[in-house]
C-alpha cells in the first residue's frame, strides 16, 4: 500500500480551520471549495476524484484500484448510515467507470466494503485480524446466492 501525500482538500471546509488551511495551502495542497449541502463531505470527496481519475490515467499505470476512506464510522449513527449508502452507491459508479475497483471505508474498530455481484476475494491481513468476526449485511435487497470459504462457519449456496 502506497500512501501520498495530501493533494487537494474537498468539502465545504465548514470544519476546516484556518492555521490547517494556511498549512496545507504553503506546502502545495489544493483546496476544493464545495458549498452544496445535498451531498455530505465524502461524497464530494468521491465526486473529485472520479472527475480527476476521468481526465488522468496514471493510477492505472500504478495499478491503483483501491479507495481507502478512513474516519468513516463516527458517534452518529445517521452520518454512518448515510456513509454506508455512499459506499453502495459509489463502489458501483466506480466499478462501472473504471472497471475491477474497490472502495473501502475504515473506522477504529470496523472495515466496510460493497462485494457486488461476481466474484470477490478479501484476504484479512494482520492488521485487521481479531476474533470480533465479520459481518454480511445486504444493504439493497436481499442476496441470492453466496459462498464462504475460510471461515469459522462456512456459508454455501446460502
């Protein structure tokens, strides 16, 4: 996992303050001013950089098919569950414009990805690994079909 530095900071900055500004403003970042209130400060965020990978292709070139949004899970239970539609509705904008992506929101104690229709492979690695379990939750309409391999209790043709 390559990590960047910050390019461009989007929202409506309402909780941006002014010293973080001055900063990120000095050492290059752009600011990405958006003051529509019908879309929440991740989906903004979403909407940026699917215009930026629509006009570049370098993170095909660096293979970059994953969107990690982090801080996602927060005390209020209606941000997260509109976060959660977010993720839906954009794993599937992105996988259709570009093909084979993945977008997946982090919390302190929690992971939440879209498996869409076909098949999907996740391999939990060390840093996530606890015995609290995982979660298969269809968020828009039931699930037909699904298999598990790997697991404590294994689900086929369930």
């Amino acid at each position: 996992l390559e990590l960047n530095q910050t390019q461009k900071i989007v929202g409506d900055l309402d909780s941006l303050k002014q010293k973080t500004r001055e900063f990120y403003e000095s050492v290059g970042v752009g600011i990405d001013y958006r003051d529509s209130q019908d879309e929440n400060d991740t989906e903004k965020a979403l909407e940026s950089l699917k215009q930026i990978y629509s006009e570049n292709d370098t993170w095909q070139k660096k293979n970059s098919n994953m969107i990690f949004i982090i801080g996602c899970f927060g005390k209020r239970l209606d941000h997260t569950l509109n976060n959660m539609s977010i993720l839906h509705k954009y794993s599937k904008i992105f996988d259709d414009k570009f093909g084979n992506f993945t977008l997946c929101m982090l919390g302190v104690d929690s992971m939440a990805f879209c498996i869409l229709p076909g098949v999907t492979k996740f391999i939990r690695g060390a840093l996530f690994e606890s015995n609290k379990g995982l979660g298969l939750i269809p968020l828009c309409g039931p699930c037909e079909y699904i298999t598990t391999k790997g697991f404590k209790w294994d689900l086929g043709n369930d």
